[in-house]
C-alpha cells in the first residue's frame, strides 16, 4: 500500500507569504496526485489534479509540481481565505486504491 | 448546477446497520466513477468504497466484507450499505465524484454524519 506523508504538519505564515508544502510517496505514483483544500465545516475542494494542473476555478496563486515520490503545492501570496488544511491523494494502479495524506495545517502566522 | 447532496446518516449500535444515500444533479451521473470518503471528527480523510460505470466496486481492508456501495443510474443516486458497524467508523461520510480521466474527487457533497455508540 502506497502512504502519503505530509510536511510540515503545521506551517505558520502571514498573508502575502509563499506557503510551499510537500507530500511524499512511499513509492512511484508517477504524476497521478492531486490536492485538496478543507476549511473547517466544509467537505474539500480539488485543487490541483495531475500533479500540476489546476481545477477548475482555482486562481492561479495555487500551483503543483513534482513526479514520482515527491510533490510541492505552492501558493505564491496567500490571501486571508486560503488558511485551510491541505490533503494530497494518490490512486494506486491496480487494483484501484486511494490514498491521503495526514494533511497540512495553514495557519495564521 | 454540479451536486451531490447525502443522506441517511444518524446513530446505530454497534454491530448495526445503516444505508446511506447520495443524489446526484447536475452532470450525467451513469458516465462517472463515484465513491464514498470518510472523515472522523478532528482526523483525516479516508477513502470508503467506489464504483465504476460499470458497476465494478473497489473497498480498502478496513470495510472490505462490511459495506456495499451500489447505484441506481436511473434515479441518479449512490448509496452505501454498512453493515457490522464498530465505533471506529464513526465520521462524517462524503461523497464524491471521481473527475473524468483524472483520478481525484472533483465534486463532493456536504456529508452526512454517521455516529456508532451504545
């Protein structure tokens, strides 16, 4: 079973900083990762798909990298409303299996 | 507008039942993979079950043999059937779509909350 760990698990920043997080897989996912964003109360929202290519309606300030193992999503200047906690997700190939990370705690610095 | 709407959730006994309920709107619901995601109060997100258009399903260990995700194309609706249920599945139960061709959850609904105590 593939496992997704996440770092840090919490990060602490201010508005118009660059938030950089990272989640590692434990093997080869090729470019088949996504992320998601939670706010409290509410069910998450895809982010990013493919690695690096962003949802539909998601600004530009969201950007995703990486393949194999290791993945970056990077938010350039946060705004007040992207404090949230970030999952990422990978699909094994057969048979079919999904997986989370622990996820990423942004919070107000 | 693209919807998922849940129902069904509430309190059982241990070693009961419950079926859950999703209603799709919005997209044409028979061309998507769909599944169920769950979450714990204060925890993260664990994937439930999913079905393909075919009507193939896919569970991980930890419900394989205890729940059953099904759907009724006809009526635009997902279900899961949980059985045995013990207190560790306990959360807020979502569901989700599965985006054409990319293998992540681009539609959720708001949940519904499914809590296993005596």
């Amino acid at each position: 079973e593939i496992v997704l760990t996440q770092s840090p698990a919490t990060l602490s920043l201010s508005p118009g900083e660059r938030a950089t997080l990272s989640c590692r897989a434990s093997q080869s996912v090729s470019s088949y990762l996504a992320w998601y964003q939670q706010k409290p109360g509410q069910a998450p929202r895809l982010l990013i798909y493919d690695a690096s290519n962003r949802a539909t309606g998601i600004p530009a300030r969201f950007s995703g990298s990486g393949s194999g193992t290791d993945f970056t999503l990077t938010i350039s200047s946060l705004e007040p409303e992207d404090f949230a906690v970030y999952y990422c997700q990978q699909r094994s190939n057969w048979p079919p299996k999904y997986t989370f990370g622990q996820g990423t705690k942004l919070e107000i610095k | 507008e693209v919807q998922l709407v849940e129902s069904g959730g509430g309190l059982v006994q241990p070693g009961g039942s419950l079926r859950l309920s999703c209603a799709a709107s919005g997209f044409t619901f028979s061309s998507y993979d769909m599944h169920w995601v769950r979450q714990a109060t204060g925890k993260g997100l664990e994937w439930v079950s999913a079905i393909g258009t075919a009507g193939d399903t896919y569970y991980p260990g930890s419900v394989k043999g205890r729940f059953t995700i099904s759907r009724e194309n006809a009526k635009n609706s997902l279900y899961l059937q949980m059985n045995s249920l013990r207190a560790g599945d306990t959360a807020v139960y979502y569901c989700a779509r599965e985006g054409s061709g990319y293998l992540a959850f681009d539609i959720w609904g708001q949940g519904t909350m499914v809590t296993v105590s005596s």
